[in-house]
C-alpha cells in the first residue's frame, strides 16, 4: 500500500544479516510516522503487547520473526553443549510471545508453525543453518500473508462488483475498527476488496467507525483510506445503526482476530452490534479473514474464545493532535471524572446466524462449519 505515494508493508527486514526487523509504531500515526527497530524477542513482546503493531495477522507475522530473534540470541555454545538448555530458552522467549494477546489467534498460529520447524530440525544441525532455515520460513509466512489479503481482494471485488452492477451508483460500505494493510502485512483483509474496487474504477465510499477507545478506525483505517485516495466519512461508533436505517450502507465488510470451525466471530468490540443492525436491515455483513485466523479447535466463539480485557486508562482517556502547537504534540487527556472507574473488554463474539459469510484467501463461503470445510477440507477435519 501506499505512503505519501510511496509503496510500503507494514513489517519488513532492511539489513542482509536478518539483525532486526523494521515495523511501523501505529500508535504514533497518523500524525506521526515512526519506524521502530525491534532486535530482540524481548522488543517483540513489548511491540506486540503495547500495540506498537496490532491487527491478527501482523501480530501473527511479528510473533514468527520474534521466534528468529529468539533463535538468533541464543548463544550457539550453549546449542552445541547443551541442546536441551538452548530448546527449553526458546520455549521460555516463544512462551512470552503467545501470553502477549490473549484473542487473535493468528498468534498462537504462527509461533507454534516455527515451533514445529524447529523441532524437527533442532536435532543434528547446525547452528547457523537453523537460524537461516527459521529465517526462511518467517519470510514464508510474511509473503504468505501478503498472497493470502491480495486474493482475499478478489473475491471480494466480485460483490462489491455485484451491488454496483445493481445500485448503478457509488457502492457504500461500512468497516469496523482497522482491517488494512496496518493490520496484516499488506493489502489488508475488510480494505483489500475497498482498495481493488477503487482502483478498478468502481465507485466507493466507506464509513469509517471511530472505534472506541484506542480510535483504531478514526487513526489508522481513514489515515490508510486517505493515502490510497479512497472517499471516506469517520462516523461515531453508534451512528452506523443510523445510516443502515436510511439506506446509506450497502455491504458491511469486517476483520476477525479468531473464527470458530463453526463460524462465530471474534473482533474489536462493537462489532456484535453493527451485525445486529445490519441483520434488521437486510445489509450483507461479511467478515474478510485469512485462513491463519480460523480456529478449528473451538466451536461456542462466545464460551470459548478469550476475550482480553485491557487497561482502564484507553477508555478514561484519549488522545490527540495540539493544534496550534509549533511541535505537532500529541497530548492525552483525562474524559471522565478522577475516580471514575472502567472496564475495557478489547473483543466481542458476533455469533455466525449474524454472519453473511467469509471473504478467504479461497473464496467465498457461508458462515458455518459446513461453509468453512467447503474450502479448508483439511483443516476442518483435524
């Protein structure tokens, strides 16, 4: 995607010895664009638990190139004396990777595909060949990643095509919290079909929710929209009820962080409720995910997925541009009485009856079981 007209991931390596990993810090746009460098699995957890990179399928990414770090820190004495030693460090540093962010299960997905790797290739080898074999296989889930949300594009392309074709007119579409290229590595997966629609000449406008309280949509997902030149309208997170009631939303497309084998889903909060309301509306409410988001162990996403709940302060406070400032300062400020307490649940489940269906990189299926098998046969019978 797109900065200042400039091509650009949101992960990526700049240096030939794999030493560290470049990644935006999203909690700094969109006033601010900083370029983080994380070179130890200790810098991961940290970027991953405090946000400085968030969105399922890029924490998943991140998390695979932590597992390098991790490997690349290991001293290789102690793999050549003590192979036990050295296997029981990784598993210590992977351990804290998975604790970081309880729900996406992008996560423990591709922490445990490097696990398994190095597993079977921990015995018998050298050091320095593992290392450049985990380093492969994490640039293989990267690329993997931008594939998977260009395909994912595509087939969605095919209804926002659908409704243009009927509506004969600018196609409008509502989207939840941040499900772009900030969120994966590129491409997204609910803006990829937005971005090939535009740039394909279809006429697009998107609502863009606020998404309260870190404001995922009104800092990320209308910055990205902006770079790509793509028309928008930031709207309070209870508007979207509003608009589907007076017509003005043809299609809802949302991201996942976790989608049960029978297709409940887990994202930001709120979106439970733009399901409902679509639902009474008769709008199609789709949920574009990469197959790395669906967990085949679960099936009750409201029993059984792990909803984090974060700090306080994200809903007592807010944060944004000084205007008039010679500095361009972000400053935070205090929304609430002092002693005003609150609860931040970072997830809701928006069960699959809710559910039009699922934009994968595979097509498009049904939210059920059923549906999902249909195009991951493999998976869905594990």
């Amino acid at each position: 995607m797109k900065v200042n007209n400039q091509l650009m991931r949101s992960i990526w390596i700049e240096n030939e010895n794999f030493s560290e990993v470049m990644i935006i810090d999203q909690r700094a746009l969109p006033h601010h664009l900083v370029i983080e460098s994380i070179s130890s699995p200790e810098q991961m957890v940290v970027a991953i638990r405090d946000m400085h990179v968030r969105g399922a399928p890029l924490i998943g990414v991140s998390a695979a190139w932590g597992v390098v770090l991790a490997l690349q820190n290991l001293s290789p004495e102690v793999f050549s004396s003590d192979p036990n030693l050295g296997w029981s460090q990784i598993m210590d540093k992977t351990s804290e990777l998975k604790e970081t962010r309880p729900t996406a299960i992008n996560l423990m997905w591709a922490v445990d595909r490097m696990l398994d790797w190095l597993r079977a290739h921990w015995a018998g080898n050298e050091f320095v060949r593992l290392v450049a074999g985990a380093r492969e296989l994490a640039k293989k889930i990267m690329d993997e990643d931008v594939e998977h949300c260009h395909r994912i594009g595509e087939h969605g392309l095919s209804l926002i095509k659908e409704i243009h074709r009927r509506k004969k007119g600018v196609v409008n579409i509502l989207t939840h919290c941040n499900a772009g290229w900030l969120a994966c590595v590129d491409y997204g997966t609910a803006t990829s079909p937005m971005c090939l629609a535009h740039d394909s000449g279809i006429p697009i406008h998107v609502w863009v929710d606020e998404t309260r309280p870190r404001g995922q949509g009104a800092k990320l997902t209308a910055w990205e929209l902006g770079q790509h030149g793509i028309p928008h309208t930031l709207i309070a997170d209870n508007t979207g009820g509003h608009l589907m009631q007076h017509e003005l939303v043809d299609l809802v497309i949302t991201g996942a962080d976790r989608v049960t084998r029978c297709g409940d889903v887990a994202n930001k909060i709120g979106t439970y409720l733009k399901a409902l309301a679509a639902k009474d509306n008769g709008i199609p409410f789709f949920v574009a995910i990469p197959s790395s988001t669906i967990d085949w162990n679960l099936s009750d996403g409201v029993k059984e997925i792990p909803i984090e709940s974060r700090n306080q302060d994200e809903v007592r406070y807010m944060d944004g541009l000084v205007l008039g400032s010679d500095s361009d300062r972000v400053e935070s400020v205090l929304i609430c009485p002092r002693n005003t307490q609150a609860v931040n649940y970072g997830f809701d489940v928006t069960p699959s009856r809710l559910i039009s269906g699922f934009i994968t990189e595979k097509g498009v299926c049904p939210a059920s079981e059923e549906g999902l098998c249909s195009l991951f046969l493999e998976e869905g019978l594990r």
